[in-house]
C-alpha cells in the first residue's frame, strides 16, 4: 500500500536538497533550517501564530533532546581545565613518555595516547592534554611537528570523535534523526570505524616517512603566539591552583582508576546511552568538585562555579549552531506530530519513512547506492567544519535510504556519521583543524593538506566495507 504525499513533504525534501546545495557551497544553513521549520508550521496549521510558535518550540524541542550531550560536553571540558590548570594532566600522561623512543613509535604513541584521552575529554580538551606534554618528547625523538600534528588529529577528531563510544554525543544525534537506538548505531559503527581509523592512520604515517625519504616533507611550522590565541575557546579561570607533589600525583593515578572504573560499570551493568552518559558525566562532576577544592581551598566554592561557567560557554558555543539544524531535521520523524499535531495522513511513519517508501517505489535502490550516497552526505555536511551540524541531515537520510531498502538502517546511519565527522569534526577543513595546529606550532591549511589523501582512501575503503554490511 502505497503512502499518500502532501505538500509538507515535499515542502520538507525540497528544503534538505536546499540545504544540501548550500553545504556545497559552504554556506551557513540555520537561517533555512529555521525558514524550513516556519514553512512547515505554516502548512501543518495554517496560521501565522502556529507556525511562528513552532519556531521557538522546535529549538525547544531541539535542546531537550539535545542538553544530554551538551551537559556531558561541557562539564567533561570545565574538568579538563581544573586538570590543566593544575597539572594533573601533565602528571597523569607523563609516565607514557618512556614508550616514545622512535618517530614511528611517536607517531603511534602520541595517536593512541590522543585517541584513548579523547574518549574521555573530548578531542579539543585532549589536544591541549597530550599535545603539551608529549609533543616535546615526540620533537626530540625526530618525529616532525606536522607530523604529531597529524597523529593527534586523526586519532583523536577521528578515530575517537567519530565513534564517540563514551560520551556518545555523535550516535546520539545520528540516531534520534534516523529514528533508531543509540546502542544500534553504535554497534554497526564499530567496523567503519575501525577500518576508517586503520586504514586512514596507516596511510597518513607511510605517507609521511616516503616523503621524508624524498626530501620533500615540509613542516608548515607558524609562530605558536600566531596561532594561541585561537586555541581558546574560552577564558580560563585564574592561575592559582597549586597542589602538593604527592597530592598530584594520587589524584594523577586515581581519576583514569575511576573512569576505568565508569567503563566496567557500563558493561557489568549494561548502560548504554543516556544512562552510560550520565555516569560519565556524574563522575566528572565530582572529580571537577574533589580537585578544585583541593587545589584552591578557601576560593574552592566560587572556582567550580568558574570552571563550570567555562565549560557551559564551551558547550553551547559549539552546540550553538546545532540546535536550530537539528530542530529541522527533527520534523523529519515524531516531533513534527508532536510540535503540529496528527496533520500527516493517518497512514505516515513520519515525514522521512514517507519519503523513504515513495522512493522505493520510484526508483531501483540497493546497498551499493545507499552506501555511496550517505557517504557523500556525510562528507558534504562536514564541509562546514562543524562534523556535528549535519549528522541530524545524515541520520534523516540514513533512515529514508533504510526504508527504501528494507535492511541496513543502522549500518547507513553509522556510515554518515563516520564521513561526517572525519570530514568537518576536524580533520579536513583549515577552521576545525586550529586546536592541533596551534598546540603544535604548523599551518591549519598544511594539516588540513597532509590529511587529505588519508582520509579520502579511507573512506572509500570505509564506504566499500560498509556495502557489504547493508
């Protein structure tokens, strides 16, 4: 049985092929997303008042669904801080030092050290964490600064942005836009990530030593005063937490312990999702609270206050340009019933299945398309250097190719995901790649050069792994 179209969907595709068109473009789309929304709310009640109201309740909409992540972003970050301001941090990645006894082993080293720390801290908070510390180590064993660079960008806004097993921000998002469980998605991301992450990693280190070999590396080395200022994303709190040799050094040996700890607790318990989130999360705060009082003693109390302020202003600064995107592409599945009420023919499953069963329909679909097809959607919304504005539009996409097929709905999402990140989640674009170019004192735009051929083997090896899995 056929489903009914109405002029909402179609309204609907016409504003995601908009969209898309502008993403190409490298153009800021909240201003159609938001247009988007009121034309829809106009079609859906016909009225002017319904259809503004429905602005402001989608951006509602949009942050509830969304405020999980940002919480457990922003207080992973204000904790990040309080490490570093303190030094923890630098005690805490020091021992690993020792490992680094070859520019191979740097380049390995640093990556996987980068990757494990920004499963925990997120990869901009991490950067500042490894880099500061082992990027002197990597130097004097003759691993080249756009080299470390490189390391820590594709392991790090890569590997661990892209399956984001932790915090799960990014499966998150993917999965309430294509209308499946986050611990589906996750699942399926599983293989793409491993082979987007090998087979990208691998590439960029041979890569590097053959033109070393040639003579023709360059390192795009700037003045870090050129490049400081743009690494912070917002004002740290003063310099004035000092802790006692020995203090550091517990604190250093138990806050992996308790995150550890967090780890096991997930798969004994299995939480996944909102609740593996919230014990992170939990468990930041209290460490965030333990140290800062330590540290800062009787100005304990309005310091966690500061550092927490930091970590908000991060959190919604990079969320910020989310929340109007994803409150579009959240129409796309239950919130449009829910904002607009039951305007849809009593027959839909939501805007996009209806779109996905009526392409069916029309035309010859299979894994090979789909695959291909959520790739280049993935690596288009990345092009804003975000990675993270567009997975709403990947998952929307994913869930209609699925409802084409019939299978592999999962399997699409995490493949959006994954292009979606490594592209704009801060590997290839010049804008997103500042946090490693500055801690490393190279060029944004020589990084975002040295990344480029990796990263686009990698995902059509990545793409071609995942039409096999559809």
């Amino acid at each position: 049985m056929g489903i009914q179209l109405t002029a909402i969907h179609y309204v609907y595709l016409a504003f995601i092929v908009f969209i898309m068109a502008l993403l190409i473009k490298r153009r800021d789309t909240t201003m159609i997303c938001v247009t988007g929304i009121f034309v829809l709310g106009l079609l859906a009640t016909e009225t002017l008042v319904g259809s503004i109201s429905g602005v402001f309740n989608s951006f509602v909409y949009a942050t509830k669904e969304l405020m999980g992540t940002i919480m457990i972003i922003s207080i992973i970050v204000a904790m990040s801080r309080v490490l570093m301001i303190t030094g923890i941090n630098e005690t805490m990645v020091s021992p690993l030092t020792r490992l680094l006894r070859t520019p191979a082993m740097a380049y390995w080293g640093i990556g996987i050290i980068m990757m494990i720390a920004s499963l925990f801290f997120w990869p901009s908070p991490a950067v500042a964490l490894v880099g500061a510390v082992l990027l002197p180590v990597a130097l004097r064993v003759g691993l080249p600064a756009l080299g470390a660079a490189v390391a820590m960008n594709l392991f790090g806004h890569g590997i661990a942005l892209s399956g984001d097993y932790i915090i799960q921000g990014a499966p998150k998002l993917t999965a309430d836009a294509a209308g499946l469980p986050v611990a589906g998605v996750m699942e399926a991301s599983v293989p793409l990530v491993a082979v987007m992450g090998i087979v990208t990693t691998a590439a960029a280190f041979w890569m590097m030593r053959r033109d070393q070999k040639k003579g023709a590396w360059r390192d795009g080395l700037v003045s870090k005063a050129r490049t400081a200022g743009v690494f912070e994303e917002s004002p740290s709190p003063p310099q004035m937490a000092v802790l006692h040799p020995r203090t550091k050094k517990t604190l250093a040996l138990l806050i992996p312990l308790l995150f550890l700890a967090d780890v096991a607790a997930m798969f004994l318990l299995h939480l996944q999702g909102g609740d593996a989130t919230a014990l992170i999360g939990g468990t930041a705060v209290l460490i965030l609270i333990v140290v800062t009082l330590l540290a800062h003693r009787n100005q304990g109390l309005e310091q966690i206050t500061s550092y927490l302020i930091d970590g908000f202003v991060f959190g919604f600064k990079v969320f910020g340009p989310v929340i109007p995107i994803a409150a579009f592409f959240y129409l796309g599945d239950s919130a449009f019933t829910e904002l607009f009420g039951q305007v849809l023919p009593e027959a839909s499953h939501g805007i996009v299945n209806d779109l996905g069963v009526a392409l069916a329909n029309a035309v010859p679909l299979n894994g090979i398309v789909g695959a291909i097809t959520l790739t280049l959607t993935g690596a288009i919304t990345g092009l804003d250097g975000s990675g993270f504005s567009g997975i709403s539009l990947v998952g929307s996409i994913a869930h209609l190719f699925a409802a084409a097929i019939g299978s592999g709905a999962e399997t699409l999402t995490a493949l959006g995901q994954v292009a979606a990140i490594w592209v704009g989640g801060g590997t290839l674009i010049p804008w997103a790649l500042i946090p490693a170019a500055a801690i490393c004192g190279v060029s944004p735009f020589e990084l975002a050069r040295r990344n480029v051929k990796p990263v686009l083997i990698g995902l059509a090896v990545t793409t071609i792994v995942a039409m096999f899995l559809v």
